[in-house]
C-alpha cells in the first residue's frame, strides 16, 4: 500500500512540474484565418457560407470584392458602417474597433482572398484612414 500512494505522490508531482514547465495553450499566430475564425466565423460560419436570413454569407461577396475601404468600414463599424447593406439580415454586425490595424487588415484580406473572393490584400496603412 506504501509503494501505490508513494507512486501516485511521485507521479502527480511530475504531472504538476509538467504542467508548470509547459504552457496549458500554445500561442496562435496572428494570421487572417485566424483572426477571421477568433471573431467571425460564429455567425459567417467557417466555410463562410453565413446563416440564411440571419448573417450574409461570404462567398462572391460583392463588399469583399469592391475597393477595401467598404470591407474595412464593416469590419471596423458593423452595420453602423456607411452603406451597410444589412436590411435582408435580421442580425446587426457588430464593430471589431478594438481591433488593431494590423488584425482588422488581416481579416480583410483573408476574406478578400477567400470564398471566391478576389479582392486581393489589405494592409494596415489601409485601415488607419478609415479610423473615425
């Protein structure tokens, strides 16, 4: 009996030094896709195909596709963005503007460049004008 709970002492303190030594979370790299699934992907879904009648999918997405400035105004401003177009969606978008430059053009361009978008790429300098 001695020797099991000697083990199990042996064994959660080298459980408890790993967990000490070792991050419970690896850290994510700051990319597009990631940002996009961290803070969009709950309602354009991952595959960005949306919710019929409730958020607009993704894909061919007239905003994605047209010049930058409209896609950074509804990342950064949400259906309060200057033509938003949200009428056929019963739920309001909301603004990411607590998100960096460097992220919001990330997402931009990920969704740009995805879900047979061709928008092509945002850069930070891109966002910082369009800061109200």
């Amino acid at each position: 009996m001695k020797v099991i709970k000697l083990l199990g002492a042996v064994l959660a303190g080298a459980a408890l030094s790993a967990s000490v030594a070792a991050p419970v979370t690896a850290e994510e790299p700051q990319t597009g896709k990631f940002l996009y699934e961290t803070n969009c992907a709950v309602c354009h879904q991952f595959d960005g195909g949306g919710v019929p009648f409730m958020q607009p999918e993704l894909f061919g997405s007239k905003r994605a596709n047209a010049p930058k400035g409209g896609v950074i105004d509804m990342i950064l401003f949400g259906s309060a963005a200057d033509g938003a177009g949200q009428s056929g969606f019963t739920n309001e978008m909301p603004g990411f503007d607590f998100l960096t430059n460097e992220e919001i053009a990330l997402i931009a361009t990920y969704v740009r460049t995805n879900f047979e978008n061709n928008g092509g790429a945002v850069t930070a300098d891109d966002v910082q004008p369009r800061r109200k």
